[in-house]
C-alpha cells in the first residue's frame, strides 16, 4: 500500500446539480484513454489505480471489475478519515483505447443510517477521486489517468435507487443507456480535501459464503424462501425466461411470527413515521431473456425473503440464493463437543460475528448497524479467538479515536451514524461503553503483542481514565459516602447504562433510577479496572511515572469499591451481576473472592439454574464460577434449555445469538434483533474454559474444566504463533487428554487434579 500518495486526480461528482432531498440511484462515471506500448510505458514499473469515493464505488477497467471488494471505501468518521485503495492494473491494461467505468453509491456517507434513518451524515454529494499512476519500488511516477472533467457522466443508469439499508431499485431495461450520448454530460470537479485521506489501513470486505434458498409453505399463501442461515449480506437470483417489464420485490427478514408467517416486524424503529422503517428491499424491472442480479450497494441482515411477483412471473421460474458479505477475517478457532445444541450455540456466535463485522464492528445488521463501544468491549476477547480480527478493531478503533470529546468523553457510536443530541452527550459518559477505548487496545495486544496499538489508543486511553477520574467523588446526594475513607475515588454522577438487558428488569425504570441515584457499584468498578490496565500499558510503553499514577489510582478506586460493597464480608445483593464483576476484575481480597463466589453459586442455584446477568457481566459468569471451583454450576448454566439460557434460543431454531434472552418468546412472537453478538461472548469460554486454551502473546496456559454432561470438548485456536489443540473425553468413568503446542511456543499445562506442568512443542496425550 502506497503510504501518502500524491493526489493529482481532482475530485469528480456525476450529479450536475446536489439536491439534497431528492432521493437519486446510482451515479456513472467513464473516461476513455489511450496507451500507445504498454511496454514502453511500463519499463518494469507497476500502474496502480488509487481510487476513494464519498459514498461507495465499484470500478471496471476494459470491461473487467477492478479488485474483488465490496462497499468500498469502507465506513469511517469521513470528514476526519478516508480510506483509499490500491489496485494493481497491469493485467487490465492493454494497448491501444482503454476504457475504465465507475458506478457510485449512497453508502453510509449519504444514505440512510441507523434506527432513525438519517440520511446526508458527512455531506450530500456523490463523487469519486481516482488516478492509475506508475510506482517503482513503492515510489510514485507519472499518471496514467486522472479524474477531472474531461471524464464523462450519468446519473440514468438501471439502479434507480441505492441505499445500503433500504435497499436498491433496479430497472433492467435501461442497462443499455451507456450507449445513448445523451444521457451523458461532462463530471463536476469539486472542491474537497485530500488532508482526511490515509491508505486502507485493514481487510477487505468480500462476498463469502452461499445459501440456496428452499422455497417454504406459509399460511397466509405469501411466497417465502428460507436460506437456513441468519445472515448479513445480499439476495442474488437468476431468472432464465423473463419478459420485460416483469416485475419482482424481494423483502429480507429474520425470522417468521408466532403464526409462521413472514416478518420484518422485530427489528422496525419505535416510531416508523419518523424514519420510514427499515426496508431491506429489492425492486426489479425484469429485461427480456435471462436476468441474472444482486445488489451492488445494499446489504441486509435476513434469514428469510419474501417475494412479490408481477406481470405473470411464478416463484418456480426464480433461482434465488443468499450471500455473506462481511470483513475477509479468517477463521482462527474451531469448537466440537457432544452436545449438539452447544456446538450450534458456538457456530450462532460465530455467524454473529461474521454478520457484525462489515468493515467496523456493530451492533446488529437490520436496525442500527452501529459501532457500539459497549459491544465491542464486551466481546473483543471472544472476537480475537474466533476470527483474525485484530485490523478491523484497530480501523475501528481510529474513529473512537475521532469522536472523543474534548472533556475524555467517548462517544458511544463509531462512526456516527445519528444526529447527535443531549441523550449522546449524556451517555457518552457511560461507562462499560466509554472503557471500551482501553479494553479493546488492551484485547488486540494480548493476543498480538503489538505495541502500536497501545501507542495509537494511549492518549485516548488516558483522556477517558482522566474524564472517570474528575467524575469521581462528587456524589449528586450529599454525604452519600461520607463514612467511606476512599469516597473520591466512588463514581455515582453521569449517566450510565450499566447491566443493560438484565433479565427481570425494565430498562426504563433502570434508566430513571440511575438518573436519579447514579450507578456507583458498576462506575466505581470500572473505574478501577481501566485505570489499572492504563498502569500496565503506561508500564510497557516506557511511561513510569504514568504507570504509577494510574496504578495508585485503580488501587485507591479498588478500596472505595471494597467498601461501598463488601458488608461483613458479604455483598448484599440479589443480582448476579453484582458478584460476578468483582470477581472478574479482581477487585476483592482473597477471602471476600471466594465468598463472593460460593453466594454467587448460591444464588444460581437458587434461581433455578438460570441466570440474570446483562450485557456487562454475561461474557465473565461461567469462568468466574469454573476459577472458583464451581464447574458443575457453570456447566449446568451453560446448558440450560430454558430462557434466559444460551441453549433457550438454540432451541427455538436460532442460527446467530439474539439481542435479547427471549427474543422468540415461548407464544412465538418476536422482538429485537436476532443477530447480535454480545452474549456470544460466551463462546470464549468454551475455548479458555471448557477446553482450556488461554493464549496471549507471550504465554499460553491450558488449563481444562471438564464435565461428563458434554462427553467430550474440542477446541482449536490458530493462534499468531501456530496451531493449539486442547481436546478432552470422558468415557469409563475417567478423562482422557489430548493436547498439541506449535513449534516455537511453550505451554503451561494444568488437568484437574494434577500439579501444573511445563511441555515444549509437540503432541501430549494424557488419561
């Protein structure tokens, strides 16, 4: 990748006017130029064709598509960063007349964002930069082309509406209007800067895998095609005898009501008057002959299609299929045990995340499609075991970067894709959500032991640790804490969101109450926990006298909270979460640890096996329990049937992790998103818990809990240094072992019961 290219292209638009109201489809732009010797030109040079967009844009060269990426540039805060890329042309390129031809899309930059819909975020313009220029050893020439003027454009095309989130319209018949002269006009130079642009900085997003869809019967008689998988991405069909004119709907949902029937209900805006709803549509105008399509710059979060049909077309004359689309991220771990329902609770989390991580990480890809801190930050350690993310976290991490406000407040969207307003500026204090600006870079390093992640994220990292820090100690109720000898160090101000979707809680009136009373028990927590991986980073970057402060900090935020919690060396409280976050973060003395742990245990039991975490403290539960020798409550918790369970929704037929415990409630109706990856963060655990594999850069632990109820575990991580393989069987009444360590690694095994033992690369098996 070119590190800072000089750009002599000037920016170009295909609209000859911007009408900022006016919904328009897709915009075309064409240059043609000739070579006269590719040889002489060349020389041994590479051309390479450097090209970004506001909005999206896809590039043919000679006829063939430049690169395979899709929805390019990518999504960043762009009017403080735009990604550019780099293709290498010298196969497309060809003596003689050269023709290349761009179509431009809404995408984020201008199309409808977010639950409410707002559209023209980062400008209302469409336009394109591009040059095809000469590099020899990574060292730019001369330019081949530029865009300017003299290139031609369109806006008449057959996409006659594109919208990453309501979908495209496409008319078939206009597919020849590149050979009508007047329909074409000279482009627009426009006036924007090159300052906001850097290279592409993480992977490509790209069409993966494929779903034929099954037609299926429905009682109201609508035509409905099942993919079988909950997906983010596009519908592509094939139609071999059209007539033109025919016309064809496609409506993309997640699942079907409580009467089988199809729906895109669960995941529709409060008010739709106000934004219009959440479409996911396809309209196409049918050509004569074959028509073979996709969309080329929408994407949806669907399982399930409906489809309307005019003009006398029937659902047997349609070849239909569903494609991922999402970040090129490999694989990295791999889970098989002999319960089914946990080995399709494992696949859940890892479609999950492959439907939430288009370019950024979001939340869910039907309504909101947001970057959320909070989410992030709940499940980057599960994240970087399950797929080779660490560039999309750290492109992500850039915008959080961006959107910190000046007093160390975090916004908790990255990048924008809402109007902000009070509510933003209240919640961006919010913590759980703000500590994801130090949990994520702190994730990414343990896996990578790549310093620039920690020297890129420091002085956010150390804005929003500062920001807590003036939070603290000024109680909205007075003398709240007056007996406590660390009050200073106790956050109860702001607004936070704390253990969102609790089970058994209404999150309104959680909201007023903390309105009103502040939530010092998680601020107070958190705060110490950040300020104590803010020492440790400032430790390994060489920052001594911040590594001081920020321990000294988190030391005298860990008393304040010992205090404010512990009572005669209990918590006294009725919600798990309550138990389950000092434990996670280490807050307690030895001996109120573990008593914490035997009532959390308590607790659950009496609960019926079940339990009422929220969002914050779900992805720790099982690993507190088995760390505390706990393993057959964990066990029992991870296999509940019943709601709220992670095996409850495995039960109703789910295919990725819902937003909620019950998202298909028990009567069938439906509610919330049902691709969602928060709560499968739980598939962590089975990697470092159930089979035991805990790695980071500079050691790896295997340290199983095993349980007779699975039969046998197996997990794979391809870690950064190679292959670890932790597989356990119980048959006969014992446990047998199987173990592999790369070469090059050194691992530090410990099997129940046994001492903890030392083993050099190599294959281990163990009874």
């Amino acid at each position: 990748m070119i590190d800072r290219f000089q750009w002599s292209g000037k920016w170009i638009s295909p609209e000859e006017k911007i009408e900022p109201e006016v919904r328009k489809g897709a915009g075309y732009l064409r240059k043609t130029f000739t070579i006269s010797s590719k040889e002489d030109l060349l020389k041994g040079k590479t051309p390479c064709l450097l090209a970004t967009a506001h909005g999206l844009y896809e590039v043919h060269l000679n006829g063939k598509r430049v690169g395979d990426a899709l929805l390019t540039p990518g999504c960043d805060e762009y009017n403080k960063r735009l990604q550019y890329q780099c293709y290498d042309v010298t196969s497309l390129l060809k003596e003689g007349e050269n023709t290349i031809c761009v179509t431009l899309g809404d995408g984020w930059y201008r199309g409808c964002n977010g639950i409410d819909g707002v559209r023209n975020l980062f400008g209302d313009d469409l336009s394109f930069l591009g040059e095809i220029s000469l590099f020899e050893d990574g060292t730019q020439g001369e330019s081949v082309l530029i865009t300017d003027s003299s290139w031609e454009a369109s806006m008449e095309g057959p996409i006659t509406l594109t919208d990453l989130e309501l979908g495209e319209d496409y008319d078939a018949g206009k597919e020849g209007f590149d050979a009508e002269s007047s329909l074409w006009h000279p482009a627009t130079e426009m006036d924007f800067s090159y300052e906001v642009l850097v290279p592409e900085e993480t992977v490509p997003v790209r069409a993966k895998e494929t779903f034929e869809g099954k037609l299926i019967s429905v009682p109201n008689g609508e035509i409905v095609f099942d993919f079988g998988q909950n997906i983010a991405g596009y519908t592509s069909f094939v139609i071999k005898n059209a007539k033109a004119g025919q016309k064809i709907k496609i409506v993309h949902g997640e699942t079907l009501d409580e009467n089988g029937n199809f729906t895109i209900a669960n995941f529709q805006p409060g008010d739709r008057n106000v934004s219009g709803g959440i479409k996911q549509e396809i309209n196409y105008i049918c050509k004569d002959g074959e028509n073979v399509y996709h969309p080329l710059f929408s994407m949806f979060g669907f399982r399930y299609a409906k489809v309307e049909l005019e003009g006398g077309l029937k659902p047997e004359e349609i070849s239909i299929s569903s494609v991922a689309v999402y970040s090129d991220m490999g694989e990295t771990a791999e889970f098989s045990c002999g319960v089914e329902e946990v080995n399709q609770l494992f696949s859940n989390s890892v479609w999950s995340m492959k439907g939430n991580f288009c370019d950024i990480p979001t939340d869910c890809p039907t309504r909101e499609r947001a970057g959320w801190t909070g989410d992030a930050g709940v499940f980057v350690r599960t994240g970087t075991y399950l797929m080779n993310s660490f560039s999309v976290y750290e492109k992500w991490l850039a915008n959080v970067r961006f959107n910190q406000h000046k007093d160390g407040k975090m916004a908790y969207i990255n990048p924008t894709n809402g109007k902000p307003g009070k509510i933003a500026e209240m919640f961006s204090a919010s913590v759980g959500w703000g500590d994801a600006g130090v949990i994520v870079p702190w994730e990414v390093y343990q896996k990578t032991g790549d310093e620039t992640v920690l020297r890129d994220n420091y002085d956010m990292m150390k804005r929003w640790v500062d920001f807590l820090s003036n939070r603290a100690g000024k109680s909205k109720i007075k003398n709240r804490f007056g007996k406590n000898p660390y009050r200073k160090y106790i956050i109860d101000t702001g607004m936070d969101y704390g253990e969102w979707c609790e089970p058994g809680t209404n999150v309104m009136e959680t909201m007023k109450a903390a309105f009103a009373n502040g939530q010092p028990e998680v601020a107070t927590a958190y705060f110490a926990y950040s300020s104590g991986l803010l020492s440790k980073v400032a430790e390994i970057l060489g920052k001594k006298e911040d590594a001081k402060t920020y321990k000294s900090i988190s030391e005298k935020a860990t008393e304040a909270y010992r205090y404010l919690q512990v009572k005669d060396g209990h918590i006294e409280t009725k919600r798990q979460c309550e138990l389950v976050r000092p434990l996670a973060f280490h807050l307690l003395s030895e001996e109120d640890e573990n008593r914490a742990a035997e009532d959390l245990n308590q607790m659950i039991v009496e609960n019926g096996y079940h339990l009422n975490t929220g969002f914050l403290s779900t992805p720790f539960l099982c690993q507190v329990l088995c760390e505390h020798g706990y393993v057959d409550t964990a066990y029992r918790l991870l296999l509940q049937r019943e709601c709220p369970g992670w095996l409850y929704a495995v039960t109703k037929g789910a295919t990725t992790i819902w937003e909620t415990w019950d998202g298909i409630r028990e009567d069938g109706t439906v509610h919330d998103s049902l691709n969602h990856y928060s709560y499968g963060a739980v598939s962590g655990f089975l990697i470092s818990g159930v089979c035991g594999i805990n790695y980071t850069f500079d050691k790896v632990e295997i340290r199983p809990y095993v349980h007779p109820d699975l039969g046998y575990a197996k997990a794979a991580y391809d870690s950064p240094k190679g292959r670890i393989v932790s597989q356990w069987r119980y048959e006969n009444n014992h446990f047998t072992y199987h173990i592999e360590i790369p070469e090059g690694l050194t691992a530090v095994v410990e099997l129940p019961e046994k001492e903890a033992v030392e083993l050099g690369a190599g294959v281990y098996d163990f009874a």
